[in-house]
C-alpha cells in the first residue's frame, strides 16, 4: 500500500503497532498465568516485612543515638585536651619547635593531631600513630587540614592517608595559631561494630521469626487445608444416581468449633451431614417409587392382556358372523366394531408403555441384562432392515466395515437401542430425509452412529431429550404417537452397558452417538 505522498511508507507503522500490540497480549498472558500468592505465603511475608521494618528503624535509631553520644564524649575530649594542651605548648611554640617536634618530646595518646602555624613561618602538623610515633603531615595534607577550618567550634576534618579527626583550633601566645585533632577511628569503629551486631541479630531474629510464623500458620491453617481436602473428595463422587453415601468428614481434631479456623470445618462437617441424610431419603424415595412402577407395571400387564384378548377374540367373532342383519343393527355392529377395534389399539399402546416401564425399572435395579458376545455389525445391519419397511419414504444408508465390531452386552437390548434410534429418526423427521448408520471402532470403544439430515433438534429441549417422557414435537413433525420413553431407554440400556450416549444437532446435520467398551476381533 502506498502513502498518500508517494513514499509507500504506510506498512512499517502498522507492523510495528501490530508487534506491539502482540507483545502486549504475550505480557499479558503471562501476568495472568501467575500463580496467585497463598494465604500463608501472604501472611508470612507481611509478618516479617512489617517486623524487618520496625527493626530496621529500630537499628538506624540506636546508631544514630549511640553514635551521638560517642561523638559527643569525642567532643568533650577534645575540648579538654585542647585547654591542658594550651598551657604547655606556649613555651615549645614560643622556642620555635615544630609540631612533629613537640609531639616527639611530649608523647600524646594515639591518633593525636597537632598543628601549628605562627607567621611569618609555614605551618607544620603531625599525627601520633598506634604504635607511638610521630608522622609529619605534608603541605598538600596541611591544606586539606586548612581548609576544614571554615568555622567556628568542633569540626570534622578528613586529611588524606592518615584519616578522619575532630578538630578544634586556639590561639597562643598571640601570635600562633594551634589546631588539636583527635582521631575518630574509634567513634567509626564502635559504631561499625554495633550496626554489624545490629545486622546478624536482626538477620537471625528474621529468620528465626519466619520459621516460627510459617510453623504457627501452617498449623493454625491445617484445619483450611483438611476442609479443602474433604470438599475436594467429595466433589469427585457421583451424587447424581443410585445409592450415594457421603463418608467423607474434615477429622474431629481439626473441626474443633471453639476455634475460628475449626468452625469452618465443624460447619462443613454439619452440612455433609445434612446432604448425606437428604442424598439417603432421596435414595429410598427413588427405591419406593420404582418399586411402585414395577409393581404397578406387572399388575397392569395381567388387566391390559385380559383386554387385549377379549378384544381380539370379539372381533374374531364378529368377522365371521354372517352379514344378515340389516337397517339399525348392522349400523350397531359396524359401531361395536369399530369400538373395539379402537379399545385393542389403545390396550396395545397401553401395553407397550407398561412394558417400557417396566424395563426402566428393572434397569435402574440392576436387572435385564444377559450378557455374552454381540457383534454390533451384525446386529445394525438386522436393525436397518427392520427400519426399511417401516419408513419406506426414508432413504437408508448403511456404513460397516469387513470386520466385525465385537462388544460384550445384551443381544436383545442393544438392538432395543440401536431400534429406537432409527425410529426416533424416521419418526421425527419428514419422507426424503437420509438416515446413515455407522459402526467402527474408536480408541478402544465401538461407536454407533444414526445420522439424518433432517431438520434438527430445538437446543431448548436438547439437554432434556434423554430424559423419560421428554418429546421433541417442537423441533420435529411427528407424524406417530410415542411415550417419549424411546430415547430413555436406549440411554439407560447403554449406561447399564457402562457406555454412553449423546447428541450432536443442528439443521440438516443430526447425529446420535452410541460408544460401547469393545472386545478384541477374536475373543480367544
């Protein structure tokens, strides 16, 4: 892309604000991957930091103070060798010694400092050194010395190679001029070794502190870490079918409710025994009512079997009894017919939702199911041409490989399920729609799968759709009558299989998933 101007220069900006804009982003990126700081780790670190900073001032505070007082004594010090000095140097200056002369005949302590200056002659200065003797001071040390001496009082002088002195300086005998340094090596020492034993105490209080910290509050949070835990255990159960019992409890020791920390686990512990006890009545209001079904289920199957036949049997006998009658009563047979011809109709819907309650019950208690060696290719191609002649305006496409797709289940059930499947499709969608089914083999389970290309299923009912009695009429034209049991059968046929079943839909694209643990082509 060119600029306006000619130039072409538009792309390098905007490269540069996308690379920007990326690196953004990365950064971005890894400040939220941080992992989050824990409540210990937090507690800790503002325990000792808030400590460190009190001992920190507390350090700084003593050096100073003591530091202060060494300062002042130096000063006093030196104020009272500079008033005994006075007197005695008046006659050693008034010969005209030097001040490395004067120091050689009248030894002082170490690090001494003296200078004299009486004009016309040039000052001289020396220092006593640890060990006694007496070093003279040069010129260019001597002006340094001078130009310390800016004003009045006690004063701080730091002269290259000897060191740094407090100074004082008097006149004598009117004419000279005498500058009295003590050294303060001493004052920098002790003040050096005290911030030193300062630095190791607070150093070893530190980290004895954090030790002692981190052990107090791991130990007061155990009792966090042991609801956690529990919490975390039961998360992972299974509470929404079948018998669940609920064991897991935070331990009696770490649930203590006299202490804050304890009560979180006495609470939880409270409440697991409230769901435990809700989860248990639940459970026998589950075992009662299917109980209820099958009961009820098997005491209807007699009534129901008793209409049926009796049913049967009258139309048998009104089929063959001579067409004689004429004017009102054939009208009354033609009526009587067709009344029982609607009463053996409704006895054999009857009938079948009976049996697949039935079924339901028995397979939430564990029953129905004979297993042995099914092969599922077989049993798919038997389904698909069942299902032809019940939806000849269907196109029926199946998919199968050479070798057989080998599962360890109930024959008979697991063609109830793949049955159900392809009347669910042919059912609820409209003549033309193509229906493929498929079996193959994936990552060590069978997969069944029945596709059609009809309209879809409604997303407000698809998490609903294997539920019993869930019907799909808004999203499908259902052109037969149903229970609305069909799809919850198979899925409970499956689960008893330890399978699973889903649905994936949208318009012109449906497809019901079956996965099943497979076995090995040859089972020897």
């Amino acid at each position: 892309m060119t600029a306006p101007d000619g130039t072409g220069a538009i792309d390098t900006p905007l490269t540069d604000a996308d690379d920007a804009a990326a690196g953004t982003t990365g950064a971005d990126e890894k400040v939220g991957r941080r992992a989050p700081w824990t409540l210990q780790r937090k507690l800790i670190v503002t325990v000792v930091a808030i400590t460190s900073f009190i001992m920190v001032l507390v350090g700084v505070a003593t050096s100073a103070i003591l530091g202060g007082v060494l300062e002042e004594g130096l000063s006093n010090e030196l104020r009272a060798t500079a008033e005994r000095t006075s007197a005695i140097l008046r006659q050693p200056i008034a010969a005209g010694l030097t001040a490395e002369e004067i120091l050689e005949q009248q030894p002082q302590q170490a690090g001494f400092l003296l200078a004299i200056e009486t004009p016309p002659s040039a000052p001289t200065a020396a220092v006593t050194e640890a060990d006694g003797t007496v070093t003279r001071l040069t010129a260019d040390q001597i002006d340094q010395l001078a130009a310390g001496l800016g004003s009045e009082g006690p004063l701080v002088v730091t002269i290259d190679g000897v060191g740094t002195f407090r100074v004082e300086g008097n006149g004598v005998n009117g004419q000279s001029i005498v500058v009295v340094g003590l050294s303060r090596d001493d004052v920098a020492a002790t003040i050096g070794r005290m911030l030193t034993t300062i630095g190791l105490l607070t150093a070893g209080g530190l980290l004895l502190l954090a030790v002692a910290t981190a052990w107090t509050i791991r130990r007061g949070l155990a009792p966090l870490r042991a609801v956690a835990d529990t919490a975390g255990r039961v998360s992972t159960q299974r509470l929404d079918q079948g018998e669940v019992t609920i064991a897991e409890r935070v331990p009696a020791r770490q649930a203590d409710p006299r202490t804050e920390v304890g009560r979180v686990g006495a609470a939880l512990n409270t409440l697991l025994d409230h769901v435990d006890e809700s989860l248990a009545a639940r459970q026998r209001n589950e075992e009662r009512m299917r109980a209820f079904v099958a009961d009820a289920s098997h005491e209807l199957r007699t009534p129901l079997s008793s209409i049926r036949g009796y049913s049967e049997l009258s139309l048998k006998a009104l089929s063959r009894a001579p067409r004689l009658a004429r004017g009102p009563e054939a009208a009354t047979i033609e009526t009587t017919e067709a009344s029982l011809e609607r009463i053996q109709a409704q006895s054999l819907r009857m009938t079948s939702l009976v049996e697949d309650l039935l079924l339901l019950a028995r397979l939430d208690e564990g029953q129905e199911l004979v297993y042995g060696t099914v092969d599922l290719t077989r049993l798919v191609i038997d389904a698909v041409g069942d299902a032809r002649p019940t939806g000849p305006g269907h196109e029926w496409v199946l998919e199968v490989g050479d070798e057989p797709v080998l599962v360890a289940g109930d024959t008979g059930r697991l063609h109830q399920v793949a049955a159900n499947l392809l009347a669910n499709a042919r059912t609820h969608t409209p003549a033309g729609t193509t229906v493929t089914v498929s079996v193959a083999r994936d990552d060590g389970a069978a997969v069944l799968r029945v596709h059609d290309d009809g309209p879809g299923i409604d997303p407000s009912i698809r998490d609903e759709l294997f539920e019993r009695f869930a019907r799909a009429d808004r999203s499908r034209a259902r052109q037969t009558g149903g229970t609305g049991l069909g799809l919850s059968i198979a899925r409970a046929i499956v689960d008893a299989h330890g399978g699973s079943i889903r649905v994936d839909s949208a318009p012109g694209d449906t497809t019901f998933e079956v996965r099943l643990p497979a076995r090995p082509a040859d089972p020897a």
